[in-house]
C-alpha cells in the first residue's frame, strides 16, 4: 500500500521512473544480438593434426594414440572419437553436460602441448576447436565472371575480395572454396639429376637457402645508421632458374649451400629440371548455374548480429559489384543466405505480437467500455516488455525464437494485475468514493490478490529457466525472460496503474454507460446480452426474493452482504427488480 501510496502522491517521479526504465530498454533492444536460436555450447572439442604423405596406420600410431592417451585423464570426459586417414587425424571428446567448454578446452591445450615434443617433425600444429553452433557459415557467395579466366579471378578474390569482406563488421572468417591457386611447380628430370650426381635432397636445401630474405645488418656512419637486407627472393620463374646447385669446383664453398659431386662447373636449376608457371591441381570444384565459380563461405562472429552481419555483407558486395565489375566483369550472386529464415522466423515471431496487442486492445475495450480504461490497461504491456529488453541485454540474452515467442505469450499474462486492480478500482468509483481513494483503496484491497497471480507465474518459469543440459541453455532465456517481465507487470499495477486511475477515470460503473451513440448503444446492447448468458448459465436468486433479479442485473456484495443491484432494471416474470 506504501508503494501506490507513493504513486499516488508523486505521479511525476513514478511517470520519470518508467520513462527511464522505457528509455534504457529501447536503447538495450538496438543492440540486443539477433539470432535464430538462442547461444548453445555443446560440451565438444575437436582436436586436427595433419601429417603429410602418411598412412592412415602411421597416423594412428605416431599421432592419433598419443593425442588419445593425453586427453583421456581429463575430467568430465564422456566420450572420445578419433579418426585416422590418410595425412591427418581428427580426435573428437565429447564432455558430460554441464562442463564448461572454455576451461575445457584450456585443459585440452595444455594436454596437448605436452605430447607436441612426441608427435613427428613433419606433422602440423595441433589445432582445437570448440563446437558452437552459433559458429556455422551464414552465407555462400559465388563469384564468376565472363572476361576474366578463373585462375586470375581466384587471385583477384584471393587480393582484394576476401580482405575486403573479413574487414566488414561481425565477420569472423571468409572461406574460400573452389577456383585455381597459381603454383610455381619444379619438375626434376630424374635422368638429369642421376648423371649430374645430385638428389632431390640437394635441391629442395637449394631452394630453401637461396631463395629467401634476410636481414643484412647495420651500416653506421658518422651521421646515420642504415638497416640493410639481403634481397634473395626470387620474383620470377626464370630467377629460379638461375639457383646454383654445386660450387664451379665440385669442392665445398661456403657461399653455396649445395655441393655437387661431378662437373668442373656450376650447375643450375635449369639443368636438371624445368620451372613451370602452372596452378595447383584442384581438390573442390565451384559452379554456378554451369559456370566456373570462387565460393565465398561467410562466418560470423559469436555474439554477433547475424541480421545486421548480412545485410553489411550485402551492402559490401553491391559496392565490389560497382568497382569491380565493369573492370573484371566479376558478377557477385548469394546462393544461400541462413539470415532469411532467422529474419523470417524473428519477422513471424513480431507480427503475432502486434497482432496480440491489437486483439487483446479490441477485447478489453469491449468490456471495460470505454478509451480510457483500456488506455490504462495497454500501458501495462509496452511499458513491462520495453523494460524487459534491458534485463535481457543485462543477462546477454539474445532477440531470437524463444526470447521472442516468450514476449507473444506474455501479452495475457502482462494485462492480468492490471485488469484485475482496475476493475477493483472501478467498483470503489461507483459506490461513490473519490478517484484518488478509490485508487488507493481498490488497489489495497486486490493487492494480496495480485501478488499470488505474478508469483504463480513466476515459480512455474524459475524452474523451467534452471535446467541443465542443452535443453537448460534452451529455455532459459523462454523462463527468465517471462520472469522479468511478469515482475514489470507487477511494478506496474502497483504505480502506474492506480496512478493514471485516479486521473482519469469518473465516477460511473462499468455496466452503466453514460451517453447517446452507436457506441453507447453497443455497449449496452452487450451487457444485456452478457447478462443474460449469465442467467441462462446460473440462473439463480438471492433468498428473500420474490423471482428472479433482472437479466441484465450486476450483482456485488458488500461488507455486510448486501446485494446492490448496478443496471438498469426491468420487468422478468412479472416482478420488476429493485435498485436495492
């Protein structure tokens, strides 16, 4: 009583308190991330190692096996899957629900790292992964054109386009799949390579050491001190060509970082094998509507809004379209776009909650009459589900499916305080009393009324948000997010409901309308009608009476039990009802 006490005696502080509350929630709603479904993080981490050139038995044995036995004393461990094929392995743990994925993965790393010194020169750096589902591609680009040839398209992706597209805001990684990567090849003549006396070892320390860049040193005089570099890298095919593969003297030399076995003279690259200006063989193959294409594989940024990602994205590529397809003729066509059914789902979601609203406007003017008790009421909904926006962003929800089918289903539970202290103001109006007590008191007396409504509500959804496992990360943002709003709704009867009450409803009951009009005539038209759906379900009378009470009567009870009769009276079975 306190509470309304205070609404009631300082309206513009409680108009200023949700005008805030309003305000930071508006501002939380833009940047609430918008997603399909809400962040899940299965309990999963992937474990990749690539061993070139070995066999799936050499794999598991050097690779695969040592990974296993490091990991496998890991709490929280379910289970462990690997896979061994040819130049890789693949080891999948699988935690129990529950664990946290990131300190996980921490212990997986560690692990790992003491085993790196066991596992074979020539094999890769582990690389760990964790599943997120929120980590899945977005969006598929395919990139053609019909002037330039494919090789010089994947390089003019590879330079320009794919930077340009990692740099937009939100994207995490651009893949690249398909096309034809420019490689210098070096085929050695094996006969050529037997009579010269050499092996490829030879050649490959040749062009290990030969071709390269290294720093040079300082030169210092008097004044200044310049850094040199020793500038070894070749920048053509032909300057491969000209890489020394003995000493003219057949002796060591210090100066060439391979000796030969044979030949007074120095002997080249080009003597044993040739230098081609080539493209790598291709392992995946991209076309689109028959042609060849680059595909362009879009990844977004965990926590990022996809809506927003992709609609940079898009505007990203219609500025490339402008720059660059006149000059390359590069034609930019999105194959598959994920952020049209989040946009849908998120789209359907919004249009049942304003169409909600509206139907719940529609009935709640139909029985309480008039633009101003339904005002009141509406307040209630915008007012709790604006300031819910700001505990979700608090709590780093996301605007998805659930979030979102929580607000639509919120819309009947918002109105229920509202409604029922409302009507209990009302029924203190048309017994006589002022707006200002009637707020007071019809807010006292169903306050213990509306307490145990919210808090039904509340202790049914706490539960539901608590669970654990997938399907506890799942609903929790469906159960807290009707939690909080339910509680607004509470505040909200409370203040701002008996405060706008008490200013601007008159002293008149629901059931006698005031007026002439079509409207009014509705109005009356319905209560008749009400009422005698009323009668003809219950069809009773107090003792005493003789008859039956009118059908279009409203019946209350008093302190003392005394029945007053609010609507019009008329004539039923011959007995005309009293006003008392």
């Amino acid at each position: 009583m306190g509470l309304t006490r205070i609404a009631l005696t300082r309206p513009v502080a409680i108009c200023m308190f949700f005008m805030a509350l309003a305000a930071m929630g508006a501002v939380a709603y833009t940047r609430l991330p918008v997603a399909r479904f809400p962040n899940i993080s299965f309990p999963s981490v992937s474990i990749s190692v690539g061993y070139p050139g070995a066999a799936p038995e050499d794999v598991e044995a050097l690779v695969t096996k040592p990974i296993e036995d490091a990991v496998i004393g890991l709490s929280g461990v379910d289970t462990i899957q690997s896979t061994s094929s040819e130049g890789s392995s693949r080891v999948t743990v699988r935690f129990l629900e529950g664990t946290d994925i990131n300190i996980a993965s921490i212990d997986i790393e560690r692990k790992v790292n003491q085993v790196r010194r066991r596992l074979p020169a020539d094999a890769s750096d582990p690389s760990i992964s964790k599943a997120d589902v929120n980590a899945f591609p977005i969006m598929n680009i395919a990139v053609s054109s019909d002037k330039i040839s494919l090789e010089d398209l994947t390089t003019l992706v590879t330079d320009q386009i794919q930077p340009l597209l990692q740099s937009v805001d939100g994207v995490a990684d651009v893949g690249l799949s398909g096309g034809l990567r420019r490689q210098i090849q070096v085929r050695v003549d094996p006969l050529k390579l037997q009579s010269y006396g050499l092996s490829l070892t030879q050649i490959q320390s040749a062009l290990a050491n030969q071709n390269l860049a290294l720093p040079g040193g300082p030169i210092r005089t008097a004044q200044r001190v310049y850094n040199t570099r020793t500038q070894a890298l070749a920048q053509t095919p032909d300057d491969l060509n000209t890489i020394v593969l003995n000493s003219p003297t057949g002796g060591s030399n210090a100066g060439n970082a391979v000796v030969g076995t044979s030949g007074p003279g120095p002997i080249y690259l080009k003597d044993v094998a040739q230098v081609i200006d080539t493209h790598a063989s291709q392992s995946s193959f991209q076309r689109f509507n028959g042609e060849d294409a680059v595909g362009l594989v879009i990844t977004q940024q965990v926590g990022a809004n996809s809506l927003r990602t992709a609609d940079k994205v898009k505007n990203t590529l219609a500025q490339l379209q402008r720059s660059l397809g006149q000059q390359s003729g590069a034609r930019f066509d999105v194959v598959n776009d994920q952020s049209i059914f989040t946009r849908a789902a998120v789209d359907d979601v919004q249009r049942n909650l304003y169409l909600a609203i509206i139907l719940t406007a529609a009935v709640m003017l139909l029985f309480l009459h008039t633009i101003r008790n339904t005002l009141i009421v509406l307040v209630a909904i915008p007012v709790s589900i604006i300031s819910t926006f700001l505990v979700m962003y608090a709590l780093g929800f996301n605007l998805d499916t659930m979030s979102l089918m929580a607000l639509a289903l919120l819309i009947g539970i918002l109105v229920d305080d509202s409604i029922v202290v409302l009507e209990s103001i009302n029924r203190h109006l048309a017994r006589g009393e002022r707006p200002w007590e009637a707020a007071l008191n019809g807010r006292s007396e169903i306050g213990l009324a509306a307490i145990a409504i919210t808090l039904t509500d509340v202790v049914v959804y706490v539960p539901v948000a608590f669970m654990s496992g997938n399907v506890g990360q799942l609903f929790r943002e469906f159960g807290l997010t009707i939690v909080a709003a339910t509680l607004f709704s509470l505040l909200v009867s409370f203040t701002l409901t008996p405060m706008m009450a008490s200013r601007l409803l008159k002293r008149e009951s629901l059931e006698n309308i005031s007026g002439w009009g079509p409207w009014v005539w509705l109005l009356r038209g319905w209560e008749r009608g009400f009422h005698r759906l009323e009668w003809g379900i219950q069809d009773t009378a107090p003792k005493g009476h003789s008859g039956a009470l009118a059908a279009g009567a409203y019946r209350c009870l008093d302190a003392r039990n005394d029945v007053f009769v609010l609507a019009p009276a008329y004539r039923r079975n011959g007995v005309r009802s009293a006003g008392r």
